[in-house]
C-alpha cells in the first residue's frame, strides 16, 4: 500500500519549479506527486521510498523542505 507524505517547501515560485521537482521525483519512480504552487505544499503517494528520502529528493534540488504531516490519507 502506498503512504501519502506532505511537505512544505520553501522557493517553489512558478510552473518550471513545479515541473522540475516532479520530473526530479518521476525519475525516482514517484508518480504521484501533486504541488500546490500558492501554498508551497507537495503531496507525494510511495511505496517505494521513505518520507525522509523523499525529503531528501527535494532538497537535493536546492528547496529547504520540511515535512508537514506524515501518513495522510
């Protein structure tokens, strides 16, 4: 079963911020990636990685990212 995970990220300012962190995500087989650009909130659906890894995929773009729920439903 997949875990949703919520993240606040700081820095997402237009549509190629959006498209880079979900191309960024696609590539690590998380398909399931919803943005809200107005809030700077990421919502991710996983069974293959850990809510900290997927932390971890963002910051690695340069976000300062910090998780906002664990397990949503």
């Amino acid at each position: 079963m997949a875990a949703a995970y919520l993240y606040e990220v700081q820095g997402i300012n237009c549509m190629n911020c959006v498209n880079g962190i979900k191309n960024h995500l696609l590539k690590k087989n998380i398909s399931r990636v919803h943005i809200d650009l107005a809030k700077g909130i990421v919502k991710v659906q996983t069974s293959n990685h850990s809510e900290l890894e997927v932390k971890g995929f963002i910051q690695s773009l340069g976000y300062k990212t910090q998780i906002y729920h664990s397990e949503v439903k």
